[in-house]
C-alpha cells in the first residue's frame, strides 16, 4: 500500500469503535514495552520472601507473588517478551506465507503440487508441537518460539493468500494484463500483491494474535521464556497452584493476555472491514433502504 492509502486506512480506523479499542490498546503495549526497557518500579526478578501475597499498595502497585516479586513490574517488564514474539513471529510468518503461497499458486507446475500437499501437511501439525519438538532440540528460548509461531502461522497465511493470488488472477484485468505483453513478475508486483494485500494483512494481525496465546500456553507448559525473564505466560505457570488461595495473582496476567489478544483480532476485524470496500459501503446502502422504507 502507498503512504496515502497507509493514511486513509488509519484514519478510517479511528473512526471505527472496534478500531480505536485496537490501536489504543496496541499502542499503549508498545508504550509500555519501550518504557520497560528504561524504567521500572521495581526489579521484576527481585524476591524477598518477607513481603510474599503483600496487598496492592504503593510500593507495589498490583502487590507481590508467592516469592515477593513485585507483580506490576512483572507484567510491565513482560510486555517486551510479548512485542518481541508479535513482531518476531509476524516476520517469520510473512516471508514464509508469502513465499509459499506465490510458489504454490503462481510458481512452475512441478513445484505446485508438493508445495500444496506441504502446506496441507503443516497446517495439520499442531503449532504447540511443532514448538515443544523444537524445544526440544535447541532448548527453550524467544527465538525458538518465534521460529515455531512463524513457521505454523505462515502456513496458514500462505493457503488464506494463495487463494486470494488465485481468485485475482482470473479476473479479467489480470488476464488483460498478461495478452498486453507483461511477465509474470510484472502481474505479480503490479496487480496480485496489491490486490492480496488487504487479505494478508487481515490474517497476519490474527496471527499476532495467536502468537501470544502461542507464547503463553508454552512458557504456562515450562518450554517457553527462561526463569530469569518475566513473561505473562510464565507469571501464569508460576502462580497457577496458588490460584484458589490467591486469585488476583493470576487475574492480573489473564486480563493483561486476553485483552491484548482481543485487541488483535477486533484490529483484524476494523482492517477487514475498512480495507475491503464491499464491506465498507454496505453498511450505508442499508441505512438508506430502512430511511426510504421508513419513508
């Protein structure tokens, strides 16, 4: 997309309840992630056995878990993880989903086949697994999680893309395009991307999304972040035993993952609907039918 069409697009989304929500919300965790880099209230790692199930109060804002950690600067400090594994596994997935579905769906008619029988294969192998496997092998870490997260949702990026790229390819200004002279790369960069965009842009925000249940389930399971880094899904492992004694340490990162999620999916839901123009005139020729009725 041009700068101007980046624009119009963001403004539209302002205008849009479901899309102030999402950015507001998006735009405060990157906030947050980049004043954690700087500032903290407390240590997030520091323990202090004498303050442990301490109430919310000044000093600690949200209070302490079962070890004197400060929770606020827990949640806060995890919020780096979060951003990280986002942008992280939105790379890994974009190159992979783009590439796959070009090569699958434009790519010469030998290479088709066993590309689309290896999408159908991935995207029948749970991404959870696919991350545990990996763990496995090279140990736990973020840059593990974020091979794993990108290399499951890409797939599924790539089947949603390659069929939009094939969809659009049959469309008459598309075969117009090839009789006047132009090569497939030329059709490629020039009418199918473009066209495509919006689709891929929809699921690629979905998939960031995912990436941090993604990212919480494993670090809940012990394979994701180390000790020594807070994570949301680790605060979630770490104080799940306690949940029945002390609730609010684990309602703290369960809001903090659940609405940063919904945020994900109601921006894919406002960019679908602004990013698609069927979508975005509907709504108003329906308003004018019930005035006219009314009428």
């Amino acid at each position: 997309m041009s700068t101007q069409q980046s624009r119009s697009t963001l403004g539209l989304l302002w205008r849009s309840p479901r899309g102030i929500f999402a950015l507001s919300t998006l735009g405060l965790l990157a906030l947050t992630a980049l004043v954690s880099l700087f500032w903290l209230p407390v240590d997030p790692n520091h323990a202090n056995i004498y303050q442990a199930w301490d109430a919310p109060s000044a000093a600690h804002w949200l209070g302490t878990d079962n070890s004197g950690r400060d929770i606020a600067s827990r949640l806060i400090a995890g919020s780096q993880v979060t951003v990280l594994v986002v942008l992280g596994a939105a790379a890994v997935s974009s190159v992979i989903g783009l590439l796959l579905a070009i090569l699958s769906g434009l790519g010469p008619r030998p290479l088709r086949e066993p590309l689309i029988i290896l999408i159908d294969v991935l995207i029948a192998f749970p991404t959870l697994l696919l991350a545990i496997m990996l763990t496995a092998v090279f140990g736990s870490g973020i840059p593990v999680i974020i091979v794993s997260v990108g290399i499951g949702f890409g797939v599924q990026i790539a089947r949603v893309v390659r069929a939009e790229l094939r969809q659009i390819g049959a469309e008459d200004f598309v075969l117009a395009a090839r009789a006047a002279g132009l090569s497939r790369w030329q059709i490629l960069r020039m009418h199918l991307l473009p066209n495509a965009a919006p689709v891929f842009v929809v699921q690629l925000s979905l998939c960031m999304g995912l990436a941090i249940l993604a990212e919480a389930g494993l670090s809940f399971l012990g394979f994701g972040a180390p000790a020594d880094v807070p994570s949301w899904g680790r605060m979630l492992q770490e104080s799940q035993a306690f949940i029945s004694v002390h609730p609010l340490v684990v309602l703290w990162p369960g809001i903090t993952i659940t609405v940063t999620v919904l945020a994900f999916y109601l921006l894919g839901d406002a960019l679908r609907e602004v990013m698609d123009p069927r979508l975005r005139f509907a709504r108003p020729r329906v308003k004018g039918k019930e005035a006219n009725r009314a009428e």
